[in-house]
C-alpha cells in the first residue's frame, strides 16, 4: 500500500510541477493582461493544490495536512483577489484591449470622476 502512495504521490507531484510549469511559460508568452492573468491564477493554484496533496500523501503525517490546508486556503483565497486587482488596474491604465471585451461592465465608472460619488 506505501508503494501505491508513493507512486500516486509522484504522479501528482509531476502533473502539479508541469502546470506551474505552464503558468509561468504562459505568463511569459501571452500578449494581453487577461491571458497573463488567467496563466497567472488557473494553472498555478491547481498545481500547488496537487502538490501539497501529493506532500501529504508521501509524508503521511496529521501535523503536514495541518499545515498544508492553510497554505492551500489562502493561495486559494489570494490569487483570484490579486487576479482582479491586477486586472482592475490594467482596465484603467487602459492596457486591455477594448476591442476584445464582449461586455464592458465598466465603463459608466470609468465615464464617472472618482470623487463625484460614483
């Protein structure tokens, strides 16, 4: 039964390194702030759920899970808030293309002056 553990432990470890992997690659080749953003969060969160899961098997022990699921809650909890906040800014510098958006949910705010209570 270790043997099996250890074996599916690897197998995660693999998989969760090859979509940090893909994160980091995608945050280097991808063009606009919305592909940056996506590589920068999906992939990335994935994998390190799948690599703590897989540390937790492979060490086998209550004191690492305890360790792991705050790690685990709070990536989970920070990137999609980071996401929007990077992705916020980029849409008032004016770095999205606009073209590219299909609603822009925005705009009224960005017509509105900040300190006019809008």
């Amino acid at each position: 039964m270790n043997e099996i553990l250890d074996i599916v432990a690897l197998v995660l470890i693999l998989i969760g390194a090859l979509l940090c992997l893909t994160a980091a690659i995608g945050l280097l080749r991808f063009r606009d702030v919305p592909s940056r953003l996506h590589a920068a969060t999906k992939p990335q969160v994935l994998g390190l759920l799948l690599i703590c899961i897989a540390v937790a098997l492979s060490l086998r022990s209550w004191p690492v899970v305890a360790f792991l699921v705050p790690v685990v809650l709070i990536q989970m909890a920070t990137a999609p808030l980071s996401a929007h906040m990077v992705g916020r800014q980029a849409y008032r510098n004016g770095t999205i293309d606009e073209r590219s958006l299909f609603v822009d949910e925005l705009d009224e705010s960005r017509r509105t002056p900040p300190a006019a209570g809008g």
